[in-house]
C-alpha cells in the first residue's frame, strides 16, 4: 500500500472520529472548535517528533515528580500555569493524533480542566507553544518499584514558584 494512500485512508477515519472527539473536548474546556484548530497530519507528526525530542532532552527548563496520592498538588500547579498563558494558544496533542492531528486551544482552559481533558487525549497531557518556544508534558509513569507523575515544562509554562 502507498503511503498516499495510507494517508488518505487516515484522513477518512479522522473523518468519522472527529465529531465525537471534538465534543468531548469541547465539553472538557468549556470552548467551540473547528476543523480550523486542527492541525494537519503532516505539521502535526513533525511537531510531536520536535516536541518528544525536547521532553527527552535535558533542554527543559523545569521537571518535577509526584507520586500517586499527591494529585492534588499537581492540580494546583497546572492552576497556576493556566494564570500565566491566560488567552494563550497551545498545540494540544493526543491518541488520535495520526488521524486527526493536534489541536490549537487555549492554554488556560486547558490547564484549568486538566483532568478532564486528560481523559479525552487518553494519554500524556502535552501541550506546545507557537515554535515550541514552550511546552508542557504531564505523564503518569509506571515503574517496577512505583508509579509516579512526571511534569516536564520549558518556556511561558514552567509553574510559577511557591
């Protein structure tokens, strides 16, 4: 099979993934969307790439680790992000990335909802900046001795300090 032609056929299952995703986001931040703040899948695989490549990295400006039954520390956190990037738009990734590309929303509203939208993305909670001049990765990691919340942040969504 070609690779146009697999392309085509993610862009078709995108399609009828899109309304039901779409909603349950929308009902996660409070906000309409549309097809406009969807990225393409194209933009959308080498900004995910670009992104991973600095979460990876040691080039973050703020990591911070959490373990399970400390939630609501992180929650307060992500509070105070979201009043930093009031109005701010981030490119939200998530499961559905190779069909229907990341999505542009603000990051404020995102952050304020984490939990919920962190249940429509079903997996990290990644947010990146125009240019990933800043960036957000929420993960919950699972190891052989523990599991543990892991937030890597660079740029205009590093926590404000306590």
């Amino acid at each position: 099979m070609s690779e146009r032609l697999r392309r085509g056929l993610r862009q078709h299952k995108g399609g009828q993934l899109l309304p039901q995703f779409q909603r349950k986001l929308e009902a996660a931040i409070g906000l309409r969307l549309t097809g406009n703040d969807f990225l393409d899948l194209d933009s959308t695989e080498r900004l995910r790439h670009r992104f991973f490549a600095i979460v990876k990295s040691d080039r973050h400006a703020w990591r911070e680790t959490w373990q399970p039954d400390q939630t609501s520390i992180i929650w307060t956190v992500l509070e105070r992000v979201a009043d930093s990037v009031d109005g701010q738009r981030f490119a939200l990734f998530h499961r559905l990335n190779g069909y229907l590309g990341a999505v542009w929303v603000p990051g404020d509203a995102v952050l304020r909802h984490a939990l919920e939208v962190w249940q429509v993305v079903g997996e990290d909670l990644c947010l990146a900046g125009e240019g990933l001049a800043s960036g957000l990765c929420l993960e919950f990691n699972h190891y052989a001795d523990h599991d543990e919340y892991e937030l890597t942040a660079w740029g205009g969504l590093v926590p404000p300090s306590f």
